[in-house]
C-alpha cells in the first residue's frame, strides 16, 4: 500500500503525501479524480475499473436531457463519470458526510461543476438522524455525528427535477430510501 500511494503521487506530480488529483479512464471516459483514501485510483494504477458492469451500464444508459441521481455519493466516482461522459445530462448528488462532501465538491469541480450537490441524507421522513461513518444508524451506539434527512420526493418537488437514473449505495439504508421516492 505504501509503494502504491507513492507510485499514485508521483503519477499525479506530489509527493508521497500529496492530495492531488490522480487520472482515471472508465471505458475509454477520462477525468480527473481526487481519491484521499485510494477507493478508486488503485484500480486504475493495475489496468482495472471500478465496479466495471455498473459503470459499463451507466455507458450505455446515459443520455443528453435525463438526469442521474447520485445517492451515496462519498467522494463522487460516478457524479464526476456521469460528469465526464456526458455533458447534457443534469446531475444530483446526495452525500452527508461531511469529510466525504468536502471531496465530492472538489471532484464536481474537476468534472466541470456541473452537478447540483446536496449535503444531506435521503430517508422516508425529513428530520435529523444519527450518521456514524458511512451509515445511518438506528440503534443509537457508537460515536457519530447529527445528519439532515429528507425525503427525496419531497427536495425533488421543491427543487424541480425528476429522476431518471439513479444509483443508490446507502450502507444499508437502501429501504428507508426508496420509501422516500414513491
């Protein structure tokens, strides 16, 4: 892991701590992605894609005029691909983690900025729930932090956008979520 992080930052021009940006190319897409917790640059430093059959169906299902609803984002793999692929698609991502929205951001920006990002979390209900890590948490034990949460039919409605593709990676929250998106 320490020979690749230093391989991954002499690539992207840092040194053996940097945070820059390393390169990926998802069937023949390129961008530029910021990875702090090498998730996905690995994978492209070995010749491989991440998650290849969703990336691949993504390809061949995105089009100019639909919009991609990014939920789960992390740190924005298939917000700055979708962004990457194509341009006259409109994309929403949904991200709470704070540590997490911070990267996403700035892999929006590298991917063109033209993602609409929304901190919060999508669930049945609007409120604020435990967020511990990467998930929702109902049973109240372990350290976290206090999240927004709202109903993703009810932001949609207020914002004025409809989903067509949607990619849902939630830790376990998928249900609570798709409640949310009658």
């Amino acid at each position: 892991n320490r020979i690749l992080r230093a391989w991954l930052a002499f690539r992207s021009g840092g040194g053996a701590e940097s945070n820059r940006p390393g390169e990926l190319t998802v069937h023949g897409v390129r961008f530029r992605f910021l990875d702090p917790e090498l998730l996905y640059l690995p994978f492209a430093a070995i010749g491989k894609t991440y998650e290849p059959a969703v990336t691949l169906h993504l390809q061949s299902v995105i089009r100019p005029g639909l919009t991609f609803v990014d939920i789960g984002a992390e740190y924005g793999f298939y917000t700055a691909y979708v962004g990457s692929l194509e341009e006259g698609c409109s994309i929403y991502s949904f991200e709470p983690s704070p540590k997490c929205f911070t990267t996403l951001r700035e892999n929006a920006k590298l991917s063109g900025d033209r993602a609409k990002l929304y901190r919060v979390a999508l669930s049945d209900s609007r409120g604020v729930i435990p967020f511990f890590g990467r998930s929702m948490k109902t049973d109240g034990g372990g350290e976290g932090e206090s999240v927004d949460a709202i109903p993703f039919d009810e932001l949609s409605e207020r914002d004025g956008f409809r989903a067509d593709v949607v990619k849902i990676d939630v830790h376990g929250s998928e249900g609570k979520v798709l409640a949310g998106m009658k």
